[in-house]
C-alpha cells in the first residue's frame, strides 16, 4: 500500500485481490511508531464473479534499454535473453504496461539471477515515481523476487513493506528498471493483481546451459577440450560459436552441426586472441534455446614440452648401430641434452650436450646390452622442460663372428 500519503482523511484504493475474511487496514505516522489506528474488525473480502485475477507478463529484453544497462543470452532465461548493467548505479529500461479496464492494486514481480554475493539488487519506480527496490536472493540461479520498499526500521514493526502494492489505473504506465547494482539479472518482468501469491518461480519449458568452458577457465591454444553443456531438450542437434570480442560477433563457426547430446570435443586453434565466448545454439527455425559464456575465456599459450617419440618403448636396436633418436618440441626452441639408462631411469648417462631443438639426432648405440633402456631429452639450461622414453626398450648385443677353420 502506499506510503507517505496527505493526512487529509481518505484515500481510495482498489479493493485487493486477496480473498480472507480477516482482512485489516492500518495507518500510521511513517515518522512515529507509536501514532497508528488499525481496523476495529476484519473486513471480508470475497471472491469475483469474474476472471479477475490478471497476470502481465513482459521479456526484459524486449524494454527501451538504455547505456549502461544490456541485454544478455542465458540459455535457462524465457526466450534466452535477460538484462543487466555492467556498472554499479548506470543505466535502466524502460517497459509500457497496459493495465486492464479495472485496474486494481498490482505487485511487480521479476525473474532475477544474482551473480555471487553482491550483485544482488534493482531499482523499480513507476510512472516516475520513487525508486523502490527489487532485492534478489543471493543464491546464484533464477528465482522470482517482488518489489519492496526499504523505510527505516520502526520496532517492533517491520522495517520495510514487502511487497509494494501499486495502486494501477486502467490504460497505459511506464516501468522502470534501473542498475543497482552490476551484474544483477532480469529474465521478465511480471504484474499481478493476485496479492494471494506469495512466490514466484516458473522456468522455459526448453533451455541450454553451457557448462565448460566455464567463464575465466584458462583453454590452452593447440590442444583438444571438451565443450559440455546441459539441455532439456535432448533431441536434435546444435550449433557451436566462437567470439574473439566478448560476444559482439561470432565469426568462428566451431561446429555447424553436431548431436545435442551434452558433449564436443574441440581441436582448439592456435589463435592471437586473449580471450573468447563459445555460444551453444539449438538447431531449429528459431534458433532456441541458445546459451553463452556469461564472461569470457581465457586462450593461453600452450606449456614448454618436449615429446620423445623414438625410442618410445618396445624398440630393439643392436648395440653399435647408428639410430635415430627423435623428438617433437611444443613452443620450446633452446638447446637440449640426450642421455641415457641402462637400468629403467636408476642412472644416467649423457649421449650430447647442447644439441639444437632440430627433433632428431643420430645417435651409434653403445655396446651395453640391456632390456632396460631408456631415452631422456631436456631443456639443457635448466632441465625443464623434459621428457623420456614411455616404456623400456631393449639393446640387444653385436652377433658373435664365428671364425672358421678351413677344412682340410
């Protein structure tokens, strides 16, 4: 109900629709706790002969959204779009409601999402009046909050009224929603004159939610990952996106096609980008649900890594060959040592030093038979980084030279 209204006696209101037979209206000084009357008796407030009950409903992003506010894509929002601010206190939308020809008192309801602990509110004024807030549930996923009004504390009386009723007349009226506090989420806007409700919550019947990689995972460039997500509509097919500018474009088309069925794997590129957005669409003629990374991803480059790959293990090379022992860099590029083990990695000894990262060097296999061996390459400046053979290989010996006596 209202507040702060002329002391002059009357005030007229629309009956609410909330059906009791124990209804009671109080006044009080919004200065004086102690200055109040209350209704001697309960008042009976019964059910219509008509459809009264009226419930608006309105997408966020559908508003005249203003800087800093935005519009958003979240795969589990109404028609995958939401709205927030990324600045504390900057920007608002704006949304023309048409109440019905009976107009009535009204709660605004709306489908939010706070990120973390903080980001956890809105400002509502209607037609241009005070701002009043919208408090969110710090729980990180979608609930229905209303409109409230935070006054200052009057024990032992409530310190704020919750929710605000809003005395609406027929036609047309002008709600706005302003930041408050950035990163704050509105999936919809929802008025109803059924006061009787006392939570909110419905969810699309369809949705998709991009679940790695997940905003700032680190993805390193050359390597496979596993882009997962979760769906309610497990039928069909999607289509993978890639952005470079936190979502502006997707010029990148990872997959045009692939079954939604939760998983893909991804030959990540060697890419000059910082950061990325991967954005999940539904394969159909509307191309919903979608979903996208909130925040961006990080690329990084891959590690240093050497990679034997001959004598890898299983090999059986005759002691006093020349073979060839060989080996695949990743971004390294320094000098590297070879050596050697005789006895599954107990010792070590050193075949060259100080060779070039050319990937391959010829090496005569000394003559010390053994079915231990192994092969390490390593960074010669510091020893990392560093790999060796997998698994044992065998030197076998040099074949005894029989040497005959001619017959006689």
């Amino acid at each position: 109900m209202p507040i702060k209204i002329p002391n002059d006696g009357l005030y007229l209101t629309y009956v609410p629709g909330f059906v009791t037979n124990q209804a009671l209206f109080k006044v009080m000084d919004p200065d004086d706790d102690t200055a109040f009357d209350a209704s001697d008796n309960f008042i009976d407030i019964s059910g219509l002969a008509w459809d009264w009950a009226k419930e608006l409903i309105y997408e966020a992003e559908d508003g005249d959204i203003q800087y800093h506010m935005k519009a958003g894509v979240e795969g589990t929002a109404f028609n995958s779009g939401f709205i927030y601010s990324n600045k504390d206190n900057d920007g608002y939308a704006d949304y023309r409601v048409w109440i019905p020809s009976i107009g009535g008192l009204y709660v605004i309801w709306g489908r939010v999402y706070s990120e973390g602990k903080r980001q956890n509110s809105f400002y509502v004024s209607v037609d241009g009046s005070q701002d009043y807030l919208m408090d969110l549930n710090k729980n990180s996923q979608w609930n229905g909050e209303y409109v409230t009004n935070r006054g200052n504390a009057l024990p032992p009386y409530q310190a704020e009224l919750d929710p605000i009723f809003f005395r609406l007349t027929p036609g047309c009226h002008n709600i706005r929603v302003k930041a408050r506090e950035h990163f704050a989420k509105l999936d919809r806007l929802i008025l109803t004159n059924d006061l009787s409700q006392t939570y909110y919550e419905t969810a699309p019947e369809k949705w998709i939610n991009l679940t790695s990689p997940a905003d700032r995972d680190s993805v390193i460039k050359g390597e496979p990952w596993e882009i997962t997500w979760e769906t309610s509509s497990a039928t069909g097919h999607v289509v993978i996106q890639l952005s470079y500018d936190k979502g502006e474009t997707f010029p990148v088309t990872i997959t045009d096609e692939t079954e939604n069925d939760g998983s893909f794997m991804w030959d990540v590129p060697y890419v000059d980008a910082e950061e990325g957005i991967i954005r999940i669409i539904k394969k159909n003629s509307d191309s919903k649900p979608m979903d996208q990374n909130f925040r961006s991803f990080l690329f990084i480059d891959p590690p240093e890594r050497i990679i034997v790959e001959s004598p890898n293990g299983g090999e059986e090379w005759q002691a006093l060959t020349q073979q060839t022992v060989a080996w695949d860099s990743k971004t390294f590029t320094g000098l590297v040592n070879v050596e050697f083990s005789p006895d599954s990695g107990a010792t070590w000894e050193t075949i060259a030093t100080d060779q070039p990262d050319s990937g391959s060097f010829n090496w005569l296999v000394p003559d010390n038979p053994t079915d231990r061996a192994l092969v390490r390459i390593a960074d010669a400046a510091d020893g990392v980084p560093v790999d060796l053979s997998d698994s044992l290989f065998t030197i076998f010996p040099v074949p005894e030279v029989q040497d005959y006596a001619p017959a006689v």
